[in-house]
C-alpha cells in the first residue's frame, strides 16, 4: 500500500478538512505563515516543518518524478517552509535541488542544509566545494559534519568559512543511539549553531539527554526520521486514527507523529523527507493547529507506538 493511499483511508473525511485548511496558507505565506521557531545563536525564524532529500530527491532531471519534485518545493515555499536538508551521500540530490532551486527562481526562498562526510581536510574540501556548485549557490546556509566523521579536522575549515559568509550556520548530525555518548561530548565541548538528531515516538532516546542539552547549550535541532524511519508509518497502515487526534487537529498518523516531535520544546524543525507533493502538505499540516504540551503524549504514546 503507497502511503498516498494509506493517507486517504487513515484520514478520511477529517484529512481533506485538514488539508482544505492548509490550502489558504500555501496560498499566500505571507498571509498565514508556516509557524517559526527562532535558531537560538542568531534568533533568525526558522519554519518547523522542512523537507529532507534523501532517496526523493535521487531522480533523474527532467524524469516524471523530478516534475514532481517541482510541486514539492512550491508546495513548501508557498507555505513560508524553507529548510531543505540535502548531502553528497544522497546520490542525484544535490544536484536535483540546485537544479530545481534554479529553474524556479527559489534560491532565495530556500535554507540549505548540507553535509561533509569524509575523512581529511582536502577532501572534506573538495567535498564541501562540490555541494556549492551541484546546489548551485555561492553560499550555504548550514554545514553540517555528518556521524561527526573526522570532526576535528573538518570544523576548524568550517568555522573558517562561516567567518568569510561561505556558511551561515555550523553543526553535527547523527543518526544512531549508539553515538548519542559522542554527540554528547561535542555538544559540552564546542560551540555549535544546529545538531541534527533522529527522534520520533518510538524512538526516544534523545529526550534523555540531548535535546535538554541542545536547549541549554542553546543549539537549533533538526529532527530526521521522526517517523521512526518509515517503519513506525508502516505499522500503521490500516489502523484507525484514534479519537483523540482531533484534539490536537491531527487528520492522518503522519501529521500525529509530526505533531509528537514538533511539541518538544527543544525541536527548532522537523525535516521529514519525500519527494511526493502530497505527501508535503500532509507534513506541512502537522503545523497547523494545537502542538500540545509533554503531558498530553504520556496516556496516548503506548497506542501509537503499538
């Protein structure tokens, strides 16, 4: 079952109300913007729902699913989202973003998210110079040293750069809890603008110390799988939406486990990937409506996860 399909049975009547809903905004941004939360070094907004880039965007130009990929980006930027989070690790991305970015104009709209990963300080370069031309920008808005490989010898480089306005903003990612120990230990010792962590309702592991970390050190955090890697999103597939998520204005489980990550306090956007337009704006509606507080998810998280 494609998850277009599982959306239409999962939502239902209360889905298309809710996207009826998102439709208005897409309209005009600057009507009805995508809610912000600030990157704390800077204060700049940032929109909470992004996109990430990996296996959509590994396309061919001008291929049926590259014209859709078009539809995902004026999706997003219509309704005032901007994070796009690519890497060199993701095959045609990079370039199908710089091309897309390009072809519409939307450079401008767009905050890039890339990434270095590779070991030593020249190739980390050549990396890193080769996003800029396959993005087809001459600045980055994040770089990110991804699984912190070789992290000491590429973030002097980065700092660097962002010091000449090459880079806006500087961070780490991850992706594995066996890490988190390391992540950690970066976070304490460096001052970082982003950490990029992976965090969804059926997998917590971040709560315990380094989203309270990020918050205090006072470093933005992207979210990647926070539909626990697609295979929470499968579970799913042919269960009823419960009761309650109307409460929260949730119409498909998508938006539910969006809402989920979006409510920690600590989380600056979510950037969940697809390369499908509609798929976009059943994420971008997780934004719409109540993002409750922690005590709300704790009688509610055991049926979700089931």
């Amino acid at each position: 079952m494609t998850r277009a399909r599982f959306l239409r049975l999962a939502a239902g009547a209360a889905g298309g109300a809710a996207l009826a809903r998102l439709g208005p905004a897409t309209a005009s941004a600057a009507a009805s913007p995508l809610p912000s939360r600030s990157i704390p070094v800077s204060g700049e907004p940032l929109p909470i729902v992004g996109c990430g880039t990996y296996r959509g965007f590994d396309v061919d130009v001008g291929s049926t699913e590259y014209q859709e990929l078009a539809d995902v980006l004026s999706t997003l930027f219509a309704a005032g989202g901007s994070v796009l989070d690519s890497s060199p690790m993701y095959g045609r991305a990079e370039a199908v973003t710089g091309q897309l970015l390009a072809a519409s104009n939307s450079h401008a709209r767009a905050f890039l998210a890339a990434k270095v990963w590779t070991q030593g300080r020249s190739a980390g370069i050549t990396q890193m110079e080769d996003s800029f031309k396959l993005l087809r920008t001459p600045r980055i808005d994040l770089m990110q040293i991804h699984n912190l490989l070789d992290w000491r010898t590429h973030l002097p480089v980065l700092r660097d750069w962002q010091a000449q306005g090459r880079l806006r903003y500087v961070g780490i990612t991850h992706y594995t809890a066996s890490a988190y120990d390391d992540v950690e230990a970066v976070l304490r010792a460096e001052r970082l603008d982003f950490l990029q962590i992976n965090y969804s309702a059926d997998d917590r592991a971040a709560e315990q110390r380094l989203l309270p970390l990020a918050a205090e050190r006072g470093v933005a955090v992207l979210v990647n799988r926070p539909f626990g890697g697609g295979g929470l999103l499968r579970r799913m597939q042919g269960r009823p939406l419960p009761a309650w998520a109307a409460e929260i204005g949730a119409a498909s489980w998508p938006q539910l486990l969006l809402k989920f990550v979006l409510s920690h306090a600590a989380v600056t956007c979510a950037i969940p990937g697809t390369g499908r337009a509609a798929h976009m704006r059943d994420n971008l509606a997780a934004a719409i409506g109540p993002l409750p507080d922690r005590a709300f998810w704790t009688p509610h998280l055991p049926e979700m996860v089931a």
